[in-house]
C-alpha cells in the first residue's frame, strides 16, 4: 500500500493483489468509475457502478464496516475521484493501482463477455510469466 498524505487527507494507493484480498474478506466494497459500457464488457464480480461522471463524492454511501475502494480502467480516473472526495472530506479514500488492467495482469478473475453468446460469464486472467 502506498499512502499519500495530500493537503486534504490520506490517499491510499492499492495494488490489486491488496484490495482481492481485502475483497475475499468482505473488508471492502468495489466502486467502479468507468463508463457503464466498459463495465458490461468487462468488470470485477460484484463490484457497483458509479461512472466518474456521476460521482458526488458527498453522496457516497457511508464507509462504516466497510471501506470503499475505486477502480477504473488504468487508474488515472480512479485518483480523479480519490481526490475530489479527499476535497469533500470523505476518510480514508483508497483507490487501487494500475486498475482493471492491473487486476487481470495479476491473474485475478473477473466477469467478462462470451464472444461466441455475447453473455457474462466468470474469467480468469492469466498471469504473464
């Protein structure tokens, strides 16, 4: 975990071999910042939609029992987001590295689409040697 301490608060910087464990747990709850047709190409199991055009971050629900950690593509979004709810007061804020790609580059699974029924269907990434 890398942590950032900004003029608004802490940022944390997960890898996302970090927030699958955490997530196993139950410790954390998945915000995806992408576009709603990136998430039905390809997303984390269980991980809400919230496209980074609509975050409120004072809206956000309560990080009491679980703490909220947001992902997006390659990350670059996710840290907009990390840093306009730091902005709002909203503690801690985590968001995780490198983002989706990251998650599959790290062999993690994921709900991707069939091709051949145009479907969900559960994935595993494979890990590059």
């Amino acid at each position: 975990m890398e942590v950032e301490n900004t003029e608004t608060g802490k940022l944390e910087t997960w890898t996302p071999e970090e927030v699958a464990a955490a997530y196993e747990k139950g410790e954390i709850a998945l915000i995806d910042v992408r576009t709603p047709q990136e998430y039905m190409f390809e997303h984390i199991e269980g991980a809400l939609l919230l496209p980074m055009s609509f975050v409120d971050a004072r809206k956000l629900p309560s990080q009491e029992g679980k703490r909220l950690v947001i992902y997006c593509g390659s990350s670059m979004r996710s840290e907009k987001v990390a840093r306009q709810c730091l902005a709002k007061g909203m503690q801690p804020v985590t968001h995780m590295k490198d983002g989706f790609a990251g998650w599959k580059k790290a062999g993690l699974p994921y709900i991707g689409t069939d091709m051949a029924t145009g479907g969900p269907t559960r994935m595993q990434a494979q890990k590059p040697d």
